[in-house]
C-alpha cells in the first residue's frame, strides 16, 4: 500500500529530530502543508507528513471504511522507521489518538509528541454529549461530512462548519477553498474513537508531550484536554479566539511558534547526523 508523504526540507538543517504530522479525520496531509510544513523547514526541521490510508493521495479507499485506529499507527510506524532519525509526533484531532496509539503501542522510540485538539485517552463519548447539547446541528453536519465526504456539502451548513473550525476572522475565503477538501471517514476508527480501540487513561508514559487545544473547539471540551494533559503528566495549554483546525486557522502561527519553543525546551538539538528521504 502505498502512502502518500510530503515534506519540506530545510535550507540549512540545525535540528537532529525531524518531524511528522498526522492529520485528522476526513483529512489528509494536504493541512499542514498550507502553513506548518513551510514555517518548521525555514526553522530548521525536516518536516514530513502522511496521509492516513483511505486519505488524500494515499491507497486504501476502497477499504477505509474498515480501516480502524491500530491500522492508522502502523502507517505512522512504516513512515517513520524510513525517516534518517525518530521523528517528533505532531497529531491533531483523531491524529492526536493515532499518535497516542503510537506511544502506547511502544513499538517506535519517539524523542516528544504534541497533541493539537486531540481526541482524549479515553475516547470521545464525552465530546459526543458535548456537542449534542451545545449544537446538535453542528453533530448532524459532521456525520454527514465523514460518512459521504465532499458530496454532502449541498446537505450541510458550511456556515456551521466554518464557526466550528475556524476562528471567526479566518477569511472566509480560505474556508470555502478548504472544505472540498476534506473526505469521508473510517467508519470503523470513529467506533474506535467511541471507546473499542483507545488507549489506557493512566499516566503510563515517560515521553514528552504537549498538549494544546483551542478555546472554541466545538468537539474537544476543557474536561477532555485536562484529561488528556493528566495522562501524559503535563498541563494542557488552550489558545484564546481560536477554534478545532488549528493548522488551518487565521492564527495558525500563534499554534506553531508555541510548538517550537517547546520543542526546543524538550527536546534537545543535535549535529545533523545524516540526511534521508521518506517514501511509502
């Protein structure tokens, strides 16, 4: 199966760590390269991202539907084992639980990860309820979207879509431009996400994590992002005027210049050792 990877590469390379970015659901890689893949490289990273198998330009849509959390980390393994160093884990939303997968997996030595309005340990019953009770309608429009993809756009609200994504000086523009985008998704890694294939909500983990969220995130609650910082023994951090797609967002580069800092507290510069190209 072939998956598909993008990068950009940086002029003069002055971190050892490259970096992997794993999108969230009806997603591909195509989120990050907008902002965070160019903004990482002019920092001196290696920055990488993936398609999930079903997404984007990578195969397996014709089984997606049956492709679940588990099969997801194994991508995110198979690309990673083929980059010149561990990468640093960057996962959003339903990345953010492919990347926890991934550590608690144990089956990849990773130097730190970073959640962005990731999915909690736990599983995300808790941000269904959430949702249902502030915005039932916003519930309805997103299981269109990941059960049909870019063909339920004439069923949906996209002005709906667009509050629950974006921060509301996002131009709109960019959102329209955005949304055809996005595809359907896994049916059986949103039961997955539901609770059939989590990971243990216990502070089990040595790896360093930061955990970021948004203050109007429609689908991640507070309580989620709490739980998800006690998990991996860190505080969560929320960014003010700032909705769920965080890479895409109007203040997109608040997220990223936050991201850098930390990685350079956490996660300790090296001489370039070697240089190496993903291929999946």
């Amino acid at each position: 199966m072939e998956l598909e990877v993008i990068s950009e590469q940086p002029q003069r390379r002055t971190n050892a760590a490259p970096l992997l970015f794993v999108h969230g659901a009806c997603a591909g890689a195509w989120v990050w390269k907008h902002h965070f893949l160019p903004y990482f490289a002019d920092h001196g990273y290696a920055a990488y991202a993936l398609s999930l198998r079903g997404h984007g330009g990578s195969d397996g849509k014709e089984t997606l539907a049956f492709a679940g959390i588990s099969d997801f980390a194994r991508d995110v393994e198979r690309v990673a084992a083929q980059l010149d160093a561990p990468p640093v884990l960057i996962g959003h939303s339903m990345g953010g639980m492919v990347v926890q997968k991934v550590l608690h997996r144990r089956r990849l030595t990773v130097p730190g990860a970073v959640l962005m309005a990731s999915a909690p340990p736990h599983g995300i019953a808790g941000c269904f309820v959430h949702m249902l009770t502030r915005n039932p309608r916003l519930l309805f429009d997103m299981t269109m979207m990941q059960t049909f993809g870019p063909q339920s756009l004439q069923f949906i609200d996209l002005d709906i879509i667009r509050r629950a994504l974006f921060s509301d000086d996002t131009p709109e523009e960019a959102v329209y431009r955005y949304a055809p985008q996005f595809g359907a998704e896994s049916v059986r890694a949103v039961f997955d996400l539901w609770g059939f294939d989590t990971v243990p909500s216990r502070q089990t983990i040595d790896t360093p994590v930061l955990v970021l969220g948004a203050e109007n995130d429609a689908f991640i609650s507070e309580g989620s992002l709490r739980e998800t910082a006690w998990t991996y023994k860190t505080q969560p951090e929320r960014f003010p005027n700032m909705a769920h797609a965080m890479m895409l967002d109007h203040n997109w580069e608040t997220v990223a210049a936050r991201i850098r800092r930390w990685l350079g507290e956490a996660v300790p510069r090296r001489p370039r050792i070697a240089t190496g190209t993903a291929a999946a």
